[in-house]
C-alpha cells in the first residue's frame, strides 16, 4: 500500500466492512435504501476531516471531484448530516477498535490530559443552542480564560492513537472525576499501566483510586509538595501535547460546527476514528512518522 488519500480509503473500508459493521448481516429495513451504507458513511466521514472542510455543505460540493472515483454515488447534505450523527456511537465504537489492532496497543504505557473543546463566543450561542446538556462554563488554564463548551479527556499510546476517550460538561465534572470515570468505564490496556499526566492530576484520592485499578500515575511535582522531586519524563509529556494539537488544528476539533449533544459526539469521534486510522494505516505500510497526516490532506 502506498501513503495516500486513496490507498488509507479503501484500507479502512475493508476493515470496517469485514471486521466493524458488516453491511451483509444487517436487515434491509423498509423504504428506499440508503445511498451510503454505515461503512462507506464513516468512510467518508474519515476523507472529509483529512482533507479539512469543517463544513459539510461544502465537502459535499468538492468530495465529488475528490473521491467521487471511489463512492460515484453521494447523499445529499441533509441525508449525510442525520446519517452521520446517528454513527456516532460506531464511529467511537470503531475508533477504539482500530486502537486495539496498532501494536503500540499491548505497551503497558499511556499518556492522559484534557482539554477544552469550545461550542460558543456568545450569549446568544449560549441561551439557543441545544447543547445545555453536555456544555458549560470551564476555565482553560493553558490560556488562563474562561470558555463555554465541553472537556474531551483523552488517554493515547506513546505514538498517539486514542484507546479511550470521554466528553463531559465541566461544571458538572472536573478533570480528576472525569478521568476517574473514564478508567472505570473504559479498558485503556490489556492489563495495568503507568499512566504518564500532568500536575492537574495531583492528589491523594485520584491515585489511590487509579492504584486501585492497578494504573500508577506519573506527574510532575507539584511546588507545595514536601521531599524532593522525582525526575518527569517531559518529553514523554509532550507527545500528547502534539497529539491534541493535530486534533485540534490539523482535523478541525475546535472547528465541529455543532449544534446538538449527538452531533458534538459524532464529530468528536469523527476526528477521532480518523486520526486512529492514519496511526493504523501507517503502521501498516511501515511508514517513518506515525501520527503524520500531512500525506493525506490533499
């Protein structure tokens, strides 16, 4: 396979229609079937947030001449938008999934962090939107400023590929309580592993419950705390720091356009599922950079 649009396309089609969501052993249901199937959706879906059209209407208008030799036939902007958010939970589904096949998967290694996904500027935005059920008011302390939107927890390998993730309104849930929650709810190994994060994750409580599940945190010192500090792997720190960095410039996480708690999801795990396809394909094809995607963004 080669390091491009096309060859990353079809691959994951395959494996998703083999292994994920078989289009054969669903049952045709009544009316007109659809034009896209679930896997050709998520497919697609996949091309649109690698070639960065944040719109819709606009992806559709240029995703005939990009990948119209691949899927000659194309829903309507209304018909992808519904069907796009219904695949939601697949798509985070297949995300995770696609993590378990990379071979940095079986690395007793993770990286944790949070970080802010913003759903409005305005007033206005905050009293018309539907997204009061997963959004509130957070403080971003990278930036010292406050926003409205939701907190996207992410636990990664050390190339990078997502092996579990959580959206929560961080009103209701700060970011030790959502870690916590996530490694309950979600196996981020195949058994217990140190878990590399920042100095946000400090306390008593939170490593005694990750100890509990057999997860040793590893952070920097905190300046309040006695006895001398333990070297921090840094650099180590930083890979996820250039993993929510390509999520958020590179495939557009900041830039979702949602307007619903199910859209939000969908689009989150849109972004998602593609990055852990690059990592997937690239280890596939044996390439230098894993979390590189700059050889499929055009």
């Amino acid at each position: 396979m080669k390091t491009d649009l096309d060859a990353l396309l079809i691959a994951l089609y395959v494996y998703l229609d083999d292994h994920v969501m078989p289009s054969r052993a669903r049952p045709r249901g009544r009316g007109r079937p659809p034009v896209l199937t679930p896997a050709e959706a998520v497919v697609v879906a996949v091309a649109q947030v690698l070639l960065r059209c944040d719109q819709e209407r606009y992806w559709l208008r240029i995703a005939a001449a990009r990948i119209g030799h691949l899927f000659p036939r194309l829903p309507s902007q209304a018909v992808y938008n519904r069907q796009l958010r219904d695949l939601g939970p697949q798509m985070s589904a297949a995300a995770l999934w696609i993590a378990r096949q990379i071979p940095t998967w079986h690395e007793p290694l993770r990286l944790m962090d949070g970080t802010p996904v913003r759903c409005g500027a305005s007033r206005v935005t905050v009293n018309r939107s539907s997204l009061g059920e997963i959004a509130g008011y957070g403080m971003d302390k990278s930036h010292h400023a406050f926003y409205w939107g939701a907190k996207l927890m992410l636990i990664t390998t050390a190339d990078g590929a997502v092996t579990a993730f959580s959206l929560a309104c961080p009103k209701d849930l700060d970011e030790r309580k959502q870690a916590l929650h996530l490694l309950h709810v979600t196996p981020i190994a195949p058994g217990p592993c140190p878990i590399v994060c920042d100095k946000g994750f400090a306390g008593a409580g939170i490593e005694k419950a990750a100890a509990d599940l057999g997860h040793q945190l590893i952070r920097p010192a905190r300046e309040d705390e006695p006895g001398p500090a333990l070297p921090f792997p840094g650099w180590l720190r930083q890979r996820i720091e250039a993993i929510i960095w390509t999520l958020k410039n590179q495939l557009g996480l900041e830039r979702h356009n949602a307007r619903h708690t199910d859209g939000l999801w969908a689009r989150i795990s849109q972004r998602i599922l593609a990055l852990n396809a690059v990592i997937w394909h690239n280890w596939t094809i044996d390439a230098p950079v894993k979390p590189s995607v700059i050889a499929y963004d055009h």
